[in-house]
C-alpha cells in the first residue's frame, strides 16, 4: 500500500495541549523531507522523538525523525522557547492523518 500522508489532518488531545502549534506544523511538514530521502516510499508510521537542548544562551527542539520500512532516519532542530520533550508518531490511515503522544497510542 501506498501512503501519502495526504488527507484530513488531525492531533490529539495531548498533542494539542502539550506541543506549540509551531511543532505541530513542523512535525507534519517534515513529512516532506521523509519522502524525499526515499524516495515516495513513506512507512504509515512516523516516529519522532523530541529533545530539548540548550547551545549557549539558546533553546533547540532536537527532533530524530524515522520510520522502519524503508528504514530511514533524519534529524531537524528548531529554535524555541518552550521546552518539550518526548515520543510522537504520524500515522496515515489512508483518508486522514493523526499526530499523537507515544502514550496515546
């Protein structure tokens, strides 16, 4: 089966009050990024596992993207203000898209 990562978007409760929408956007455009580094073979699930980092006097969401068929991983940082730290996943379930916390699924 072919996944897109193309219909309705939708993030769960958790998600919506844990996560800035900034990341929130981030997350589902990284999409993109995965597609790219293999070339259209996106897997239903999409792991992220986000980190906060300090390097100096400024704040860095470190975010490992991956996914385990094809496997492949990326990495993004992201400047913030907020602290946020933990497990989220993408999942394509054809017609629409759900962002949630690790302990949500």
């Amino acid at each position: 089966m072919v996944y897109t990562f193309s219909g309705s978007r939708y993030v769960t409760k958790g998600v919506a009050e844990n996560f800035p929408i900034e990341l929130q956007a981030a997350l589902f455009s990284a999409i993109e990024q995965m597609r790219e580094k293999v070339c259209g073979q996106l897997d239903y699930l999409q792991v992220f596992e986000i980190v906060t980092e300090v390097k100096g006097q400024k704040k860095f969401l470190h975010i490992y993207h991956m996914q385990e068929c094809p496997e492949a991983k990326l990495e993004y940082f992201i400047p913030t203000d907020t602290e946020v730290n933990g497990r989220a996943y993408l999942i394509d379930d054809v017609d629409h898209i759900t962002l949630l916390l690790a302990e949500e699924y």
